[in-house]
C-alpha cells in the first residue's frame, strides 16, 4: 500500500537532543536509544470513515517524535498499518451500499490527503491488513507450534495464559481487563474459551464476509496478530517504540506483544509503548460510535488553513485527554496571523535560544504546548520591535517546520 507524499522539510543548523518519552509499561520516562536507525510503529485507521480530531491528534503527537528524532541526527524507519478489512468496514459498507473494498480504498485515500495537508511525516511502510494476511498466517503457524492457540469451532484463539508477563504493558488487574475487553472488540462470554480474555486470532468464514484460504481453512486474521505481523516484519525485535491512542493499551498493545513474546521467546517486541489521549467533543470522546466527531477533511473543505489545525493540536500535549472547541481553532487562526507578521519582517528578537528551547522542550517527553509558547513569546517580542537578530524570521521558520511541522 502506498502511503501519501512526503513534504520538504527545512533542514536545521543544530542537532536537536535525545529525546524522552513516557513508556506506559513503567510508568515513567524512558530514552530510547536507537541501534542504527530509529524504529517506530504508530496503529493505524480502519478506514470506514473520516479522520477525525482524535485521529489527527495521535498522529501529529507523533510526528513531532518522529521529528525529533530526525533533528536529533537519526535515520527514522516508520511503520503504519491499515485494517483494510474489519468487522465495522463491513457493516459500514453494507449500511451504505458499496463495496468494503471501496469503502477501504476511499477513506484511506481521503486519510492520505488529510495527513498530508497536516504536514504528517509519511510512514516508510505503510501495510494493510489484507496485504499482510501472508504474514499473519506464518506468525499464527509458529504461535500453534507452542501449544499457544486453539480452536472453537472454525476460529483459532490465542491463550493469554502462554504469556508470563501478561497484564506487564497495561498494568491491570484482571477485574479491569475483563471490563474493557467487551468494550474494545473482544468476545469474554464466547462459549468454549479457556479464558475470557482470550482472543482471536484467526476468524472463520462466515457467510456474506469476505476470506482468504489458509492452512486453518478459510477465514481472516485477528486484529491484534496484523500489527504484530506488520510490526515484526518491518521493524524486527525490540524495536523502539510502540505508539498509539491510549484506548490500543489494553487489549491491542497488550496482545500484540504476547504474540510476539510467545512466538519469540527470546526477543523483546518494543522497549517503550508511548500512548496519546483522547480528545473529546460535546462532553464525550469523540468517536464514530457517539457520532460527535470533527472532521479534518471537513475543515479543509470550509477553507480553514490546515496549519491552524495542527496549531491547536500542538497546544494540547499529546498525552493529554481533551476537549475541541471551534473557540480553540479560530484562535489558532488569529495567532497563526500573528506569526505569519512577525516572521514577515525578517529581522526579530533573537532567534538561537528559542530555537534551543523549542526543541528542549520536544524532547521532554514531546512538550508542543511549551514548544509553542516560546514561539509567541518570539513573536511578541518581535511585533513589539525587537529586531536584533537580522535573520530570526529564517531561524524561527525552520525550527517551526523541521520541529513542530509548521509550514507557517
């Protein structure tokens, strides 16, 4: 699959620092320290509608890591998954009279554009789950060759139980576990289970749904052994970061890294997983299923500047769980009005120790909203006559696109 175009990115004149991030597995601030090239997996859409504010946050929250890292004088492999073929792409699909296959193509093509008006680094691989299902057989065959997996009826499940360190990604107790799992696509009252946490990982053919012959019979994988697949393949073992929205904690972080800590004992899957939180709207996460969503493609279509989108993503620290307001996005307008002065007068107030502070404050632990801070304070100083350093605007531009991805 192919992933959208890669913007030109200024080039920078300092080398940024290493970076930290927060590892949700040990509750605290970790360093990674590549081994040739930094490697980052970030989960990826089912492409059954829009993205949305939620989605757009996750993915430029980790652009900015993906920058850093950059800045900081590393070679990036990026991976990107999509679920191309997913219980709710076809009940999406039958609901609106298309193809799943069209339904796929069109919305990932739709999330393709909306990446790319945000400035969003592409991945170096971008891998569907239809794609993938070669590899996701292999890994379930050497899953079985552990005594990991077994059937009921035409479906194989993974035991949890395989794993010594299950529950060591989330943090959770069982009690936790078994209420989340329904509400995050698992099945705990499936009769015939050895334990109700257990989950698919190859699903049967059911009438009227699409499937892909395997020696299991014929049917399709489980979402959690796709990005394990895809992550294995193209990142190999112990890769640096594992990274998406805080609701892939539990079960999909969790699951993913058993089966590959089961199939491959003697390696580790990721050294940190690295979460975004959730943004909300009308009092509410903003999800597909509430229906309160705000659409990046929608803005783009009513002429909102797609760099004051991503400016008011930037004033939230993607950790944090949050609520959108139109009163938010329309100030990012003004301010990015602001900038755009400031930066047009050439000269300004000295350029160097912002540019310093903005990617000190990247690197701890992806601080934007610090990050932006120091911008105004620039531009404040600057539009208020401070005009000491006669090339700032050329300084203080680059460090907004290579760090902040700010084409301003």
């Amino acid at each position: 699959m192919r992933p959208w175009s890669a913007p030109e990115v200024a080039e920078l004149h300092v080398t940024g620092p290493a970076d930290r991030v927060f590892d949700t597995a040990t509750g605290g601030l970790v360093e990674p320290e590549p081994d040739g090239p930094a490697r980052l997996y970030v989960c990826g859409i089912t492409p059954y509608d829009a993205t949305h504010m939620g989605h757009a946050a996750t993915y430029v929250g980790f652009d900015l890591l993906h920058r850093a890292w950059r800045n900081a004088g590393h070679e990036v492999t990026f991976v990107q998954n999509v679920t191309d073929v997913d219980d709710p792409l076809l009940e999406r699909a039958e609901k609106v009279h298309v193809s799943w296959q069209e339904l796929a193509e069109r919305e990932t093509e739709l999330f393709r554009d909306d990446m790319s008006a945000l400035r969003v680094l592409p991945p170096t691989h971008y891998v569907g789950a239809v794609e993938s299902i070669p590899l996701a057989v292999e890994l379930i065959e050497r899953l079985q060759a552990t005594g990991a997996v077994y059937a009921v009826e035409s479906d194989l499940y993974y035991s949890v139980s395989a794993d010594p360190a299950f529950g060591s990604i989330s943090g959770l107790d069982r009690e936790a576990m078994l209420e989340i799992f329904p509400e995050r696509g698992g099945d705990p009252d499936r009769v015939g289970k050895k334990d109700p946490l257990d989950c698919v990982l190859w699903r049967g053919r059911r009438e009227g749904e699409p499937s892909w012959d395997s020696p299991f019979g014929p049917g399709r994988p489980g979402w959690h052994i796709e990005c394990t697949a895809i992550a294995r393949t193209h990142l190999g073992s112990a890769f640096d970061v594992q990274a998406g929205g805080n609701d892939l904690v539990f079960p999909h972080h969790e699951m993913s890294a058993g089966h590959a800590q089961v199939a491959h004992p003697d390696a580790v899957y990721a050294k940190a997983y690295v979460h975004a939180g959730m943004v909300g709207y009308d009092g509410e996460k903003m999800s597909k299923s509430r229906g309160n969503l705000v659409f990046v493609s929608a803005l783009r279509l009513s002429e909102v500047d797609p760099m004051a989108i991503r400016l008011t993503l930037l004033r939230q620290h993607y950790r944090s769980d949050w609520e959108w307001t139109d009163e938010q996005l329309w100030a990012s307008v003004d301010r990015l009005d602001e900038w755009r002065a400031a930066l047009g007068k050439g000269a300004g107030a000295p350029a160097a120790p912002v540019v310093e502070r903005v990617l000190m404050a990247l690197a701890d632990d992806l601080d934007a909203p610090r990050a932006t801070a120091e911008i105004d304070a620039w531009v404040d100083a600057t539009l208020a006559g401070d005009a000491a350093d006669p090339e700032a605007g050329d300084q203080i531009r680059a460090v907004l696109d290579a760090a902040l991805g700010l084409l301003v």
